[in-house]
C-alpha cells in the first residue's frame, strides 16, 4: 500500500522535475522546496505512530 509519505515523495520529486518549476529561481525553489518537506516530515511521523499502534508513545 503506497502511504502519504510516499505519495508526497513522489510529487515532490515530480514538482522539482516539472517545467514550472524549472522556471522559477533557485531561492523560489528552495522555499517551497522547505515547505513541501516539512510537510513530508510530518507524514513520515504521522506513518510511524500510526504503525506503532495506540499505546505509549513514550514522553512528548
């Protein structure tokens, strides 16, 4: 099953090769580029708790 990390990779990886943002400078890039990886982060820690289970997580 493809989860939303992975889903978010790959448009991630098909945004940076796409025309539109071949056109954009580099600082515009590395911008989004910022934000759409924090939000992969975020999936990627969203994937691991959800694998965990309920239960303890351990401390905050």
């Amino acid at each position: 099953a493809t989860t939303p990390a992975a889903l978010e990779f790959a448009l991630l990886q098909s945004w940076l090769a796409s025309s539109s943002a071949l056109q954009l400078p580099l600082h515009q890039i590395e911008s989004q580029q910022q934000a759409k990886g924090i939000e992969l982060q975020r999936l990627l820690l969203q994937d691991h708790l959800q694998h965990r289970g309920n239960g303890d997580v351990g401390p905050a």
